[in-house]
C-alpha cells in the first residue's frame, strides 16, 4: 500500500478545512441553522477497501452521494456521500418539509444536489487556491446506491485507485448528520497531489 507522511497528511487536512469552512457559511445562511461541518481525520485508503471499513457508511446496501469529476495535474472525483437517513434529514431541514420514509423525490433530490455542490465547490476552490492549481469539471451528479460501483459509473478502473477520505459530521443543531468527503484519485494522481503540495508548503 502507498503511504504519505504525516506533514503531508496534515496540509490536506487544513487545506480540506478551509473549504468546508466556507461551506458551513454558505449552509447556514441557506437554512438559518447554525451548521458545523468539522473534519477530524484524514485518511488514504484503497478504494476497494471502502467497504470493508467497520462502522463505515460504506459498509451499507445504499448509499446518497453528490459526484463531480475534475482534472488537472492530478484527476479524479469527488464526492459528498450520505446514508439515506441523514440525506433524508438534511433534505427536510432545507425543504421545510416532514417526511418519515427516507426515500427522496426529483425535487429532495435537487436540493440535497444544490448542498453537495457547495461542499464540492468549497473543498475544490480551497485546494485550487492553495496550491495553485486549475481544475475542468463535469456536471454534479446525483448517486444512489453501493460505494463500490462510483468509479465504475464514471468509466473509471479502481483496482489501484486510492480514496484520500475526509470522515466529517454535519452537525446541525440537535441533528447529527453523518456524512464523509472523498477524493477518489485516478491512478498516477496521488504521486502529482503530494507533488503540488510540497510545492506549495515551500513556497
């Protein structure tokens, strides 16, 4: 298995920080709740031992995920993954709406989207920012289903792909939604990412 030094380790973690910083702004002034979305561990793992994690989402039948693909110097996706309830009570937080089945309609599905997208578009920013790197996107995606088949959707092989996972709890006042931020990495980026980040940290 691949590894990464602990300094390393640390600048994703501030870096990754940052952007979900800005996005715990951006959510509060959308749902007038103050939300925290703290990152408290880093951790870069295959991706086909995602579901072999104890006490991981992942380990579930289902999962809800946000995915947007980007390249650059270092290419891959990134996700905002959910268990179906607390993408449910994320949903109805926004919505305003009370609904006990965890299932999500083409309109709870949009607004889940919109929360994903701002988490994305923080987390990406922050890391683009930081280490002076540009990115192309794809268009957000809405994902229902085992983590497994992610990278699949996206015509990606993932035998020797590597997941830098972000564990983060969104807690909204006395809602405690799980949810975790990845960054699943095409095979050859991971070595580009450490690349760019000792660049930056020296400069």
């Amino acid at each position: 298995m691949k590894t990464i030094d602990a300094a390393t380790i640390d600048a994703i973690g501030e870096i990754v920080n940052i952007g979900v910083g800005r996005a715990a702004g951006q959510l509060n002034q959308m749902t007038g709740s103050h939300i925290r979305l703290q990152v408290p561990s880093i951790h870069l793992i295959p991706f086909n031992e995602l579901t072999s994690l104890k006490k991981s989402i992942f380990s579930g039948d289902v999962l809800c995920a946000v995915l947007l693909c980007f390249k650059g110097s270092f290419s891959g996706i990134t996700a905002v993954v959910f268990p179906p309830e607390s993408a449910a009570a994320l949903v109805m937080l926004l919505t305003g709406e009370k609904e006990d089945s965890p299932d999500l309609d083409p309109m709870r599905i949009e607004a889940l989207k919109e929360v994903g997208n701002i988490i994305i578009n923080a987390v990406m920013g922050s890391i683009a920012n930081v280490l002076s790197e540009h990115f192309t996107y794809s268009i957000p995606a809405y994902y229902e289903g085992p983590i497994s088949d992610v990278a699949e959707l996206q015509n990606k092989q993932v035998n020797e792909e590597y997941v830098l996972m972000a564990r983060t709890n969104f807690l909204i006042e006395a809602l405690n939604i799980e949810g975790d931020i990845l960054l699943i990495l095409e095979i050859g980026s991971l070595e580009n990412l450490v690349l760019s980040i000792k660049k930056a940290y020296e400069r």
